[in-house]
C-alpha cells in the first residue's frame, strides 16, 4: 500500500468508526497533537482532513 492509499484509508476508517462526527474527531485529534508538540501527527491529520473535505464536495486532489 502507498502512503497515499494509506492516507485515504485511514480517512475511510474515520468515516467508518466516527461517521457524520468524523471532522470533528479529526479537528480533535490535530488540536490534540499541536499541543503535544507533534508536528508530523499534526500534518497527518491535516491532510487526513484535506481528504476528508474532498470526499464530502466530492472532489479529489
């Protein structure tokens, strides 16, 4: 698996578990990191959110 199949696989899964919380689970977890100091945790989730937005307008970058 690519890190980008990865990425939109994880998204799919925070769909799955969370579903029409799922921005707000992710908003959470970046907030979560930034504090920590987990800047790589942070651009993760970022684009995780990135992807999630493209699948909500139905769009694909």
């Amino acid at each position: 698996m690519t890190a980008e199949e990865e990425r939109w696989a994880e998204v799919l899964l925070a769909v799955r578990l969370h579903g029409d919380r799922a921005p707000d689970w992710i908003a959470e977890r970046i907030a979560a990191l930034a504090y920590a100091g987990d800047e790589a945790g942070v651009t993760r989730f970022m684009d995780m959110a990135a992807r999630l937005d493209a699948l909500t307008d139905g769009t694909r970058q």
